[in-house]
C-alpha cells in the first residue's frame, strides 16, 4: 500500500527539503521525522557527474594528483618496495564505456609513473646481492691489470740475462688479468641487463642509475666498467667471442707482446719471444 508524507513546506528550487524549526519537527509523527530526515539528508548530497568515478580503477598505492601546465600532472604515490605486482592499468577500464578519453588518458599516465616508481625499488631489490657479489671482482681484476702493467714495465729495468724470467711472470701476470676480467665481465653483465630492464620500465627522468644503488648500499661504483647488454653477446661472423673487458686486456696484451718482439727484433734476439 502506498504511503503519502505530508510535507510542512515545499521543496525548494533545488528540490530539497528545508529544515523545519525545531518546534515544528517535535509535532511531527516519529516515523514522518525520520522520513522526512532521510529526504533532507539525501537531497543535500552532491549530484555526481554522468562521467564514472575513475578511484575504483587507481592503483592502490596512489595519493593524489596534481596539475601541471600544459594539461601534464604530477601524480603522488606510497613508496614501492619493487616486490608488488608489475602496475598495469586494469583492462576493465578500457572497454569501461562510463570513462572519458581524458579519464582513459589521466589512469594511463597514473600507471606508466607507477610502473617506473616500481622499477626502482625492483631495480634495488634484484640488483643488491649482485653488486655485493661485484665488488671483489672489480677490486681482484683492477689489482691483476695494475700486476700485468708492472711486470710489463720491468722490463725496462731487467738486465738482459733476466728476460727469460721476466718474460714468465708476463705470462702468468696475463693469465691471472684474464681470469680477472672474465669474472668481472661475468657480473657485469648480470648488472647491465638489470639496469635495461629497469629503462625499459621507466620513463624519462626515472631511470635508477646502478651507481646511486650502489651508493645507497655503501659501495662507490663510480668506475665499474658496465656496457649495454648487447656488448656482452656474440658478435655476428666472429670466430671468438670477447666480452668487453676481455676484448680490451686481449688488445693490451697484444700490444704488449709486439712491443716485445720489437725491442727482440732490434737486439737480433728472435728466440726471446
């Protein structure tokens, strides 16, 4: 059965119900005061937008966004720890026929700077234990090419009788410089694909330099050698396959050497090399 509630007074040109004065609503029936309450109470809601409300598409870790000029925004986040989900813009949104292409655009933006904030504290995760790993190894190959630089140098300074000698420990300087540089170009290459993947996920401005990681740690990686990822794989049409490192001691060495015959060639000893 329906119900009728009387009304005191009319709804006004917003179509809310005016409060009553206060000897007014004690005469009331209880049940037409809590009526007439709900009715006041919902028409002072603010009347939301056709557009859909975009919140239930925000990342969870999203605070606020702030506008910028040019239409840009700045967008706020609770700090990553890199071990959450990759942020991906959810795929219901899309296809939501509520959303606005500007809605579309600002959730789009909100999760590539997501993505990158993600990435580096993803990047300071994987890349910790590695370069804990590399600081020996760097430490090990820069005291083996100082080695191998010296006992080249001593050369200068050994009598002839010495060479034979001298020219043994070379060799052996320059077995231990290449074990060095492998492992070093090993680890480095372990660095330099974390730090792509960290690129690829960031966007300008964002990139996490494995140096600041580093520091953060405690280590000064200021003068590691790390190259970009495809300076570490096989060359195309090469019959041997040097890593940077490697490449350039093997380019030492061999400088080293021809100095060597050289200096034989001239002193007619071509039996010392």
């Amino acid at each position: 059965m329906t119900r009728t509630i009387p009304l005191l007074h009319p709804l006004d040109d917003r179509g809310r119900l005016p409060r009553p004065l206060a000897d007014e609503t004690s005469r009331l029936p209880k049940d037409v005061r809590d009526a007439a309450d709900a009715l006041a109470a919902a028409s002072a809601k603010p009347v939301l937008s056709s557009a859909a409300d975009i919140a239930r598409y925000c990342h969870p870790h999203y605070l606020r966004a702030e506008p910028m000029a040019f239409g840009s925004a700045t967008f706020y986040f609770r700090a990553f720890t890199g071990r959450e989900p990759r942020p991906e813009m959810p795929r219901e949104a899309w296809s939501d026929p509520a959303l606005t292409r500007e809605q579309r655009r600002e959730l789009d933006g909100q999760y590539t700077v997501a993505e990158s904030l993600w990435s580096q504290g993803r990047l300071r995760i994987q890349a910790a234990p590695v370069l804990h790993r590399a600081a020996p190894l760097w430490q090990a190959w820069k005291e083996a090419e100082a080695l191998l630089r010296e006992t080249f140098e001593a050369f200068r300074h050994s009598p002839d009788g010495m060479w034979r000698a001298q020219l043994l420990r070379l060799t052996e300087a320059e077995q231990s410089a290449l074990e060095a540089a492998r492992a070093w170009d090993t680890v480095a290459e372990e660095l330099s694909l974390l730090a792509a993947e960290q690129r690829r996920a960031a966007t300008e401005g964002h990139e996490l330099e494995l140096t600041t990681v580093a520091a953060e740690l405690g280590l000064d990686a200021s003068g590691w050698v790390i190259h970009w990822p495809d300076d570490y794989s096989p060359r195309p049409y090469s019959w041997e396959h040097q890593t940077p490192v490697v490449r350039a001691l093997t380019t030492e060495i061999e400088q080293q050497r021809k100095r060597l015959k050289e200096v034989a060639r001239l002193a007619g000893d071509s039996h010392t090399i």
